[in-house]
C-alpha cells in the first residue's frame, strides 16, 4: 500500500473542501426554497381563511363551501404539522 506524501495529502484535503463547498451551496440554495415554499403555503392559507370567512354557507352551494372549508383544513394541518413545529416558542393547543 502506498503511503501519502504531503503533496498527495493536500490534494485530497483541496478535493474533500471542494465538495463539502458544493454540498454546502446546494444545502444553502435547498433551505432557501424551502424558506420561500411556506411563505407561499402561508399565504394562501391566509387567503383561504380570509374566503372562508366570508362565505355565507346559506348563499353558495353547500359543496362549495365543503370543499373551501376541507381546503382550508388541509392547510392548516400543513402549517401546524410541517411549518410551526418547526418554529421557536410554537405550542401547539
């Protein structure tokens, strides 16, 4: 087996931090999107609540206001379960 000289060493250490930059930069990057993705889940929660709230259930089709309502579940349990845990100082009730 053949022994490593400094040179060799070296090269391998270059390598190893050039890859931990690249993985670095893409966890950077991933974080990033995911930061953005529930901004978005947030806000259209925000705006499902806001249209649920002035939905009057005897003025529309009851299946409509269903479906807005099982949206609008869905999204909260979305945000609570995958968003605010995730978040300091959340507590869920």
């Amino acid at each position: 087996m053949e022994e490593l000289n400094s040179n060799d060493y070296l090269e391998l250490c270059d390598q190893l931090k050039e890859i931990n930059d690249k993985r670095e930069k893409s966890e950077a990057v991933m974080k990033e999107k995911i930061m953005l993705y529930q901004k978005h889940l947030m806000t259209i929660y925000g705006f499902i609540r806001h249209i649920s709230n002035l939905i009057d259930p005897h003025e529309v089709e009851g299946e409509v206001y269903m479906l807005v309502e099982m949206l609008r579940g869905m999204c909260s349990d979305i945000i609570e379960d995958e968003i605010l845990v995730h978040t300091p100082h959340f507590e869920k009730e």
